[in-house]
C-alpha cells in the first residue's frame, strides 16, 4: 500500500520504520533539508538517534508529492500545528484514509485533532492510533500495544491490518473522542507526575496521582461524550502509567525540570521536540473552568506552569483540600 507520512520527528520517523518493514511504499514530509538528507542516508540522528531506518523510504520537502497516489495519510505533527497542515493538505486530499498520532487539544479551541481536521477538512475517513507507544521503543521493535479508533469499524480494521506486526499490535475501538482525550490529559499529569520524580521521586505519592488523575481523565471525557470503559484500556490507563514513569516521556521531563526549580521557558529552549501537556493544560484549564468540572491536579499543574506556584505548594493545597469518598 502507498502511505504517505506528514511529519519527520520521532514518531513519524519510527512508524514509517514500522510500515516500511511491513511492506509497504512510504513517502514522508519534512521541512528540513538537513532531515531529507539523514532519511536519505538511512537514519534520523535529529530525533531518533542509533536507529536505522529502512533506505527505501522516500523522505520530499514537497506536501503535495506525499499526497500523490498515498492511500493513506499518516499525521506525525504536533497538535498545535495540525491546523496549519490541514490547510495545505486540503487542496491535494482524496478522501484517503487519515490516520492521527498527535495527542493533544488545540490551546484557543480547546479541540480535538478530529474536530479541528473536520473543521478544516469536511468529511473523511479519520482514524487515531494512540496508546503507550514511545518511539523510541517502536523503532528497536520493542513490543507495542495500541488502539485504533473510528467512527467507523471498517476504516479501523484496514488501519489495524496496515499497521501490525509480530511487535507492533494494534486493538480497534469506535469511541473516538475518549481515545483522544485519553491520549491528551494524560500527557498533563505526566507533568504533574513529574513534578513529584524532581522534588523526591516519592513512589507513595506518583501512585496516588495517577490514580486521581485517572478519575480526572474519567470524569472530563464522560461530560464530553466519551465512553468510561476506554479510559480503562490501552489509550487511556495504559498510556498514563507509561507517559508517567517513563524516561522517554517529554512531559514528565518537563515536570521533574520544574520540580527541581527550572523554569518552564528554559526548559522549552533546551529541548528538541514538543511536550504536548504544555499547551493541552491551558486548553483545558479555560474548559473545566467553563463547563465547572473538578479537575484538581490539572488545575494545579497549570498553576505551578503558568502562574510560578511553588510545586510544593500546590501539592501541599491539593492535600488540604475537603474530605470526601473515593470516586
């Protein structure tokens, strides 16, 4: 199948070593000369160093030639760009499949990928792959599971076929906007757990905090439409236990760079590649303020980045709060 890549960071640059060794023709964007040339030579030092990537990968610099004859897009760009592609994308798109790996929530809309590209778009046929998957791991072949979701079964079932592999496992699930909203909140308490690894690394309280992040997870997607169940699987819990504990994961680097006293606009200038929750909390932080949903840690998390609380403070304010039953 010809599959056409939009973006050439970590996780573009490891899926399309994903489908490249499942046999398929892939074409991938980038901006960069610098990134063609790499591709071209069969690696990606810019984001995923020590990995080598197939040489039959045809890396352009031009959108439109990615587009041509692909039967399927591939979105491998961070969430706050995604409107900007769906507007150069638009003149060139077929009504091939679109297949989403961002995670995240556009800061002034507070909407979903699929909302935004239906927005841009119109209709297609949207797919969202998410799950705990770290490029880092997907390119050395590390077992992966993860979920594809569509409104649509069908389209979910020929992007789980395109995408598997003996280390690449891919489930199909129909709830849309709990799989992307599960992929990201899930990113903010990972700043959140963060913060906890820089101040003390206290395993009594990273646990409590993904449990009650969960619930804020839960409890923000059921008033958006989504199903409880979907939290419980790979897009939800098993994206959160990953992106808070792993080493690979930007945002909960982000976290434990404030924890030990860093800024947050320091810590963004040394870093190579987006960390989503950054930008996903203040979307939230305006919506849970509207719609008046209890979402205590988020709303601390932007505090700490947004509004210079101490990290100590506000875990100390979130421990003071009114006692209540678990929910």
């Amino acid at each position: 199948m010809n599959i056409g890549i939009i973006g050439s960071g970590s996780w573009g640059t490891a899926i399309s070593k994903v489908l490249l060794n499942n046999g398929h023709n892939v074409k991938i964007w980038t901006r960069e000369e610098k990134i063609l040339k790499a591709l071209k030579d069969g690696e990606n030092p810019y984001y995923l160093p020590g990995i080598s990537i197939p040489k039959n990968i045809k890396p352009l610099l031009n959108i439109n030639e990615v587009m041509k004859n692909s039967e399927v897009i591939v979105l491998a760009i961070p969430t706050q760009a995604i409107r900007e592609v769906a507007l150069q994308i638009k003149p060139f798109y077929e009504n091939q499949i679109i297949v989403n790996l961002a995670k995240g929530l556009e800061i002034y809309s507070q909407k979903r990928i699929s909302e935004i590209l239906n927005e841009v778009i119109g209709d297609m046929q949207y797919v969202v792959l998410s799950g705990p998957s770290h490029a880092e791991e997907v390119a050395r072949d590390v077992p992966t599971s993860i979920v594809a979701a569509s409104n649509d079964l069908k389209i979910a079932k020929i992007v789980q076929k395109i995408f598997s592999n003996i280390s690449f496992r891919v489930y199909t699930n129909e709830d849309v906007v709990g799989v992307e909203l599960g992929g990201a909140i899930k990113n903010v308490i990972a700043i959140a757990a963060g913060v906890i690894d820089g101040i003390g690394g206290w395993d009594n309280s990273k646990a409590a905090l993904i449990t009650r992040g969960l619930a804020e997870i839960i409890r923000y997607g059921e008033k958006k439409g989504a199903k409880k169940e979907t939290f419980m699987g790979l897009a939800g819990l098993g994206d959160l236990i990953v992106t808070c504990n792993s080493q690979h994961s930007r945002n909960r680097y982000v976290g434990e760079m404030i924890g030990r006293g860093k800024k947050l606009n320091e810590i963004i200038e040394h870093m190579n590649m987006v960390a989503e929750g950054i930008y996903t909390v203040k979307a939230l932080y305006d919506e849970i303020k509207r719609l008046n949903i209890d979402m205590p840690i988020t709303e601390k998390t932007y505090e700490v980045l947004y509004l210079n609380k101490n990290p100590k403070k506000a875990i100390h304010e979130l421990m003071k709060r009114e006692l209540k039953e678990e929910n």
